[in-house]
C-alpha cells in the first residue's frame, strides 16, 4: 500500500511540475489599456533570476541592468504590469530580438481611460509580487473591442503535436512490449510452473517413500 501511494504521489508530483511548465512558456493573449512604457533598473537575486530572460543582445550578462516595462490596465480594471525582454536564441524559443519595438509600439499606444485604446498582447510568464516576476509581452497588437474572440492556433497545434507524439511514443512501447517483453514474462512464467511441477513430483516421491519407511506402503 505504501508503495502504492508513493508511486502515485510522484506521477501527481511529475504531472504538477509539467503543467507548470508548460502554463509558464506557452503563449498567452491578455486584453488591456497601455498606461505607460519605461525602463527601470532591476537588481536579480538568486530567488527570481530564473524568471528573467537574458540581456538584450549584444549585451553582457550582469546582476543587474535596465529592463523595459510596460503597464497596462484590463477592461475590468485590474492592474497588470509586463516585462519587455528579447529572448534571443534562448530558452523558451520564441526568437525575441524586438523588444525595442514592442516598447516603442507600447507607447504609441498609450492611451486615457474615457477614450481607450484595447490592445492584445501576446506574452508568457507569470506575474508574482512576492518574488517580483513579470510576464514578458512577446508582441502588442491592436483590438477594436475589449472582448475579442482570440484562438490561441499555437497552443492547438502544440498540443495535437505533442498527442501525435504521445501517441506514437505509446504505439512504440506496446509493439515493444509485445515483441520483447511479453516472451520473456511468459517463459519466466512457463519456468516458474515446470519448476512447481518438478517440485511437486519431487515432493510426492519423498512422501511415497517416507511412507514406504514407515510401513505405511
């Protein structure tokens, strides 16, 4: 039983940790009203460094430097603040090497609450207070309703990509299973049984004996 739960617990645990994963570095459309975009230095410490994508390129790497943000206000009138980072060829893959566009076209944007510009940006990431880390907007574009019907195509075709994948990854294992595995389970199997049978005929040759030294023949 303990056995049982501890397997469990590390399948829930490994699936936890590749949703997180996954929510983190797939694309996701936020609709808002740009406020403001700006630079600001930023000190990293070992807590949120790993939140924070490279220097721009060309640029060193250091424990500190100049990061361009970009505030913005939700329809429902939520703040939300992005980090406006390149990613380069680095992880995750989205290519980034824009980022002064994307600030400069952020502020082009700005717009007043009474005559609103709705914007959708396209970032991934997360957004926590406690550890000050912020979703970096990929790309801004502009929207003429602060409801507009968005289909995340890439998460789609990731996801029907990654099934195909699991599929044929399935299909591998249970023709090896099959081929392989199985032969081998079955004459451990047949084995096990030939050695009962030898055992029990063993058994009841010495019980005919004993019996026959006993007189009981």
């Amino acid at each position: 039983m303990f056995w049982t739960y501890l397997r469990w617990t590390l399948k829930l645990i490994l699936l936890v940790l590749i949703g997180g994963l996954l929510h983190y570095v797939l694309p996701q459309h936020d609709v808002v009203r740009m406020v403001d975009a700006y630079e600001r230095r930023v000190d990293f410490t070992d807590n949120n460094r790993l939140f924070w994508a490279q220097p721009d390129s060309g640029a060193p790497m250091a424990d500190s430097r100049d990061v361009r943000f970009i505030d913005a206000v939700r329809p429902n009138g939520r703040e939300i603040v992005y980090r406006n980072e390149d990613t380069g060829w680095g992880w995750p893959f989205y290519f980034k090497f824009d980022s002064s566009d994307v600030n400069a076209r952020a502020k082009d944007l700005v717009s007043e609450a009474d005559a609103p510009t709705w914007v959708i940006v396209r970032h991934y990431g997360w957004r926590s207070n406690f550890f000050s880390i912020f979703p970096n907007a990929v790309a801004v574009k502009v929207t003429d309703s602060p409801d507009p019907t968005i289909i995340p195509w890439f998460n789609i075709a990731f996801f029907l990509v990654l099934a195909l994948i699991a599929l044929r990854i399935w299909r591998w294992w249970a023709n090896f299973h099959e081929a392989r595995i199985e032969p081998i389970v079955d004459d451990m199997v047949i084995a096990m049984h030939r050695a009962d049978d030898r055992a029990d005929a063993t058994k009841g040759r010495m019980r005919r004996w004993w019996d026959k030294v006993r007189g009981k023949a």
